[in-house]
C-alpha cells in the first residue's frame, strides 16, 4: 500500500462523509455525551507493521460505551472459558434495540441473547473476576492498555457519573438477571463496572490498533506476542457481524461487510482479517445509535479499498 496515496483518499472519503454529520443527533439519554459537537468525523487506519494513517478528528477522545463490550468479553472468556460465559449469555442475533426487555423476559431461560446488548454485557461484567469493582476493572483496562500500547487510558469521570445517574433502564436489566439467576453477585457493583468499562476514554487511532491486534487473531503487532487467544478474536469478530451494530447489524454487513462494533458516544472499531484495524469517531447517530457519518465513512472505505470479507 502506498501511504501517501491511501492517506490522500482517507481524507478524501472523510470529507464526503462529512456532510453526514447534520443527518443524526448526538446521544442525549446520557447529558454529557449531550454537551458533544456533531460536526465531526475523524478515522484512522492501523496496518500490520503498526502503520497509523489518519484523516479528521482521530485524536479527539471519546468513551469507548458499547465498543468496551467486546474486551468485557475478552476478559470473561479468558477468565472462565466458553462453557461458562455461554451458559449464562447466548450467541444469537436480536432484532430490538440494544437496551431492550422484550426477549429477555419472553423467551426461557431468561437469558441474554448476546453479549453485544446491554443485558448481556452486564451478564458478562458479572463474570468478571476480582475482590473489588477496582481490581476487575483493571482487568479490562489492562488488556486495553497492552492493545493500544497506550499506559495511560483510564476513565472519563465526567461521563461515569452522568450514566451512573440517568441509567434505569440498565438497572431494570440488571435485577431482571439478577431475578432469573443469570447475576449471581452484587447487583450495584456489577452495574458499577458495566458503567465504568463504557466509560474508558480513547481516540480513533487507538481504536484503530485495538481493531488490528483482532485482526491478528489477538496477537500483538508490535511484540508478536499473544495478547488472548486466537479462538477468543474469532469469537468476538462473529459476534461484532451478527450483532456488532446494534439492530442494523445485517444491513451493515451486506453494506460494508467487515466486522465492526460501535457505540454511543459516536465511535466504531472495525476489524479486517489480517488487513487492517479502524477506528471511527463521528457523534451524531441514527436512530439506532450507530454514527451516521462513521456507517458512510466505512462503506466508502470498504468499497474502495475492496475490504469486504464476504
């Protein structure tokens, strides 16, 4: 790949998306990521040599919100292997919203269908393992941290206490797991960590390298060593196609056809086998709560550089 070339149309692609900007909102339901400005989109590319290519606001932080899911993931499934995770949170799609009660009360065993929707990401923030909300926190932001390279990601303050306050429908999630036996510990701890883990702030370009070292299977690009096993990045990337997008997962996946997650506060990884990590940041959503200008972003991207997997 020539750089110089494929920085040039990035910054192209961005610009056409640009104009997306003005067709979404930004997430209100939590009052601080209320306070973001809309008219942004920023993108960046890491290669397999650790190659950075960026193109618009790429180094402005934004919380990771349902990105961190995937790593909560990775945690649990290191922590206590696969029998014990998808005993207690499924690996089927949902066509409803990602905080929805509907199927978690209908269908038997009342359990989470995947770990991508809230219920089941707070199912699995249960599973992670420590004496304190602290240590198993750590956890996560110790694997995010050796991902990125980056020592100092940590929590955006401000955003924690402004999901803490306004989460019920989380916490109705929450007690309806803890009624049906899949939360077996603290409920208010559990939700604390849920909270927090949505909170870690990052940039696109660390999003990007969390993106590549899935892409290499969990292995770290620049030690080669391995981060988590391969079989947990499989597992994640088909979760991130079936159910990485919310309920415009199979739509995204006809459309650009890489795996990808994104998350409230406008941001969206995307993976390419063995290609590339993608970090996107772009505020405004649609009514789904996926970035309408990051969605155009990676569909152009996608298409010009032939990124599809399918």
């Amino acid at each position: 790949m020539n750089i110089e070339h494929a920085t040039k149309q990035l910054e192209q692609m961005r610009q056409e998306a640009y104009a997306y900007t003005d067709k979404g909102k930004v997430a209100s339901y939590i009052p601080e990521l209320a306070k973001e400005d809309p008219c942004q989109i920023g993108v960046s590319v890491c290669l397999p040599d650790g190659t950075i290519l960026s193109a618009g606001e790429a180094d402005k932080p934004f919380t990771l919100q349902s990105i961190s899911k995937i790593f909560s993931l990775i945690v649990a499934l290191c922590q206590n292997g696969q029998s014990y995770v998808f005993e207690r949170v499924g690996k089927e799609p949902t066509g409803d919203p990602f905080n929805s009660i509907i199927k978690l009360e209908t269908i038997k065993p009342h359990r989470p269908l995947n770990p991508m929707i809230n219920a089941g990401a707070i199912a699995v923030a249960g599973m992670i393992r420590g004496k304190d909300v602290e240590e198993r926190l750590q956890s996560v932001l110790e694997l995010l941290r050796k991902m990125t390279g980056n020592p100092q990601i940590g929590i955006n303050e401000a955003v924690y206490c402004s999901e803490k306050k306004t989460a019920d429908r989380n916490r109705a999630l929450a007690w309806f797991l803890k009624d049906s036996g899949v939360l077996t510990g603290d409920v208010e701890e559990t939700l604390d960590l849920y909270f927090r883990h949505c909170s870690i702030e990052v940039t696109a370009k660390e999003v990007a390298r969390l993106g590549m070292v899935l892409a290499a299977d969990g292995m770290d690009i620049m030690t080669k060593e391995s981060v988590f096993p391969a079989e947990v990045a499989r597992i994640c990337k088909t979760f991130m196609v079936t159910c990485g997008m919310y309920n415009a997962s199979g739509e995204f996946a006809i459309d650009v056809g890489i795996p990808a997650k994104s998350g409230v506060a406008g941001g969206i990884l995307a993976t390419v086998p063995n290609k590339m990590g993608i970090g996107v940041f772009g505020p405004a959503l649609d009514e789904k709560g996926n970035s309408v200008a990051g969605v155009k972003l990676l569909e152009l991207l996608s298409k010009e550089w032939k990124l599809g997997i399918f």
